[in-house]
C-alpha cells in the first residue's frame, strides 16, 4: 500500500517514491526556512525580536551563525533534504517553518502578508512532492481575525494540514485576554487541524545567556509553561478536541505533571477556572520522540500511551535526533503495534496523510470534522 500526503495531485511537476523500509515513518517536527521571506524582512532588523538570539551571548551567536550558513542547504533545498530523509528512513515530513519565521513582533498587516508567503511555499513543496510533504503553515496571532482568516485559507485554499505556533506572542502568553485567542483555538478544533507549538526560546531568558541555556533549558521551559497555561486558563478544558503537538518530548511538564495535580488538590488559586485535574488535560496534548535518552522516551509511553507519541527529527537543526527510527528502536520492550504507531500511524492519522494511492488524499470533510 502506498502513502499519499498530497491534498491535490493536478500540477505536480514530480514525484520522489519512497523506497518503504517496513511501517510508514512520518517525521511531525522538521522545519523549511523561507529564504525569500527572510530577505523581505531583513531590513527590519528581526534578531532582536527573537528571544534565541537576544538572549545569547557572543558565542553562542557566533556558533549559531555558523550553523546556519552550514545548515542552509539542508532548511532551504528539498531536493537535499529528500536525500537525507531516504538517510534516516523517513517517508513523509509534516515540514513547519523555521521557528523564527511566525514574525509576531511585525506590525500585523505585514504579519498577515509574510504567513501567506510562508504558507503559499510549504503548499508548492506538498503539491510538487506530493508522496514526500505535508505542510505546517503560519498565521499572525498578533491579530486575532487575521489569524482565523489565514487558518481558513491555509487549511481550505493550500491543503495544509495545520499550522506552527510559538508558545507566545511577544512575551504574551497565548491565554492573555489582550491576544484574544479564543477564536483561532476555537477554529483550529472545527478545522480539525494539528497545532505545532515550537518554542524560540524562553522569552524572559536574562538568566540563560551563557552556555546555550536559552534552547538547551529555555526552549523546554517555554513549552512547559504556556502548556501549563493552556491547560490552567481553561482552553484544552473548553476545545477537547483540539490537536497540540509539543516538541522535545513536551518539555518538563511530561515529565514532572504530578506537582502541578498535587497543587489543583492542595491550593484555591489552582482551581479558579478548570474543573478537572490538570493531567486529565495534559492527557490530551501529543508528544515528539526528541528525548534523546531511551529511558525518558520509554517512561514518556508509559505515562500517555504509544497514541499520543510521534516520531520527530528537528531536522535540520543541531538539537535533533540524527537517526530517529533506531532511537525509537531502542526501547526494547515497545510492541511492534505501538512502534508502528510511534513511527507513523500517529502522525498519518493525525494529519489526514491517506492510506490509498497517490492522488486521492484530499481530506475529506468528515475527516476535518474529526470524523475520519
């Protein structure tokens, strides 16, 4: 059986078949830079918006510098980067943008106009590789409208199959009655869609300056607490059939949720809106296999099941997993059922990627619905 990720198959200008090695392998966290885009803001100056780079001292810079020129070929080319997917054994990337590339902090007109540069190219690489890509797109949620209104564009018009989100805007966290959020979660649960959470770093990182702290601490810190508040303020409480992706095996909180139901239990203050312990909520979130050790992985499956588990790579950035499916190998006591989950399944069901030929993987409405 083959795979088929495409939303339309008409205009295609070339397929890249993957050589099947066993279950099918999605990868739900690499990410696509968008040179053209970054040219266009360039004179703007974006790097001190960016809390990965504000909070960085001078070599951390210089070494990220150095990256990026290094990794260029590999965020920008997709013919280099199917190489290097048939490497690692991946059959489909959910590719999102470069993390840096939500450009919240542009006024929001202009905000609007670069989510659909974004989103308009993440929708050229699926259609043209249609066996290979799903697309992650981007919408400005400094505007709360525009937001909805390129969510519906980017799902309805493109045929992405959900979109990437930082887990703030500009310092605001996503709960923050001044952001007025509740429309675009409230869209992204009718739509049906994955929301991919990816931080930039922590955005209060004047502590983490040295040592590469503001990705290597901060990144998983800034995941923990706006998951936190999506589930404290009520959001996966009132939209349950929202899809939230956390990356790096979901940051601390995954990994330490009993203090916060203890604190629901114990304190007043911690039961102002949510009417559930908040690990009922956190049960509802899925989780990238970025952990790097076998053992957190292993334990991460136990606590929320294979189902809520998906293969991630961060390609092409150094902090990821460079051989993703032997690390999932790793855990010798995973099931071959719940391995094929981890590897693809998950992640095919979740972005609507049809089990059926190249051609015919158009989402069906009761699929957007939840109902496929």
């Amino acid at each position: 059986m083959m795979y088929s990720c495409a939303p339309r198959s008409s205009g295609s200008e070339s397929v890249v078949k993957t050589k099947r090695r066993g279950s099918l392998k999605v990868d739900i966290h690499c990410h696509y830079l968008n040179p053209e885009v970054a040219a266009k803001v360039a004179h703007l100056n974006p790097a001190p918006h960016e809390p990965s780079v504000r909070f960085a001292n001078a070599l951390t810079r210089e070494v990220n510098v150095k990256q990026m020129k290094d990794r260029a070929p590999m965020l920008s080319d997709v013919e280099v980067r199917l190489r290097h997917m048939d490497r690692m054994g991946i059959d489909i990337q959910a590719v999102s943008p470069a993390p840096n590339q939500t450009y919240y902090w542009t006024d929001p007109g202009l905000g609007a106009e670069l989510a659909r540069a974004v989103n308009e190219r993440l929708a050229q690489i699926a259609a043209r590789w249609p066996d290979r890509f799903v697309g992650l797109g981007t919408v400005p949620l400094q505007d709360p409208g525009l937001a909805v209104s390129e969510l519906e564009y980017a799902v309805e018009k493109l045929g992405l199959r959900g979109v990437e989100i930082n887990p703030s805007v500009n310092g605001m966290d996503l709960t923050d009655m001044k952001l007025n959020l509740e429309d675009f979660f409230r869209k992204a649960e009718d739509l049906d869609i994955v929301i991919f959470m990816h931080p930039i770093g922590f955005t209060q990182g004047e502590r983490l300056m040295d040592h590469y702290f503001n990705n290597v601490i901060g990144n998983p810190l800034e995941t923990t607490v706006a998951a936190s508040h999506l589930i404290f303020d009520g959001v996966m409480e009132r939209h349950p059939k929202l899809k939230v992706v956390l990356p790096h095996a979901g940051g601390y909180l995954a990994h330490y949720w009993a203090r916060m139901d203890h604190a629901w239990k114990a304190r007043p203050d911690c039961r102002t809106v949510i009417k559930k312990k908040p690990s009922k909520s956190l049960e509802k979130f899925y989780f990238d296999t970025i952990a790097f050790d076998p053992g957190m992985l292993e334990h991460l499956i136990e606590r929320f099941g294979a189902g809520h588990v998906l293969l991630g790579t961060d390609y092409p950035y150094d902090m990821g997993v460079e051989d993703p499916v032997g690390f999932i190998n790793k855990i010798s006591k995973l099931s071959s059922k719940d391995k094929d989950k981890i590897m693809g399944q998950n992640a095919a069901r979740l972005l609507g990627i049809s089990g059926t030929s190249r051609g015919s993987a158009r989402r069906s409405s009761a699929a957007r619905r939840g109902g496929g």
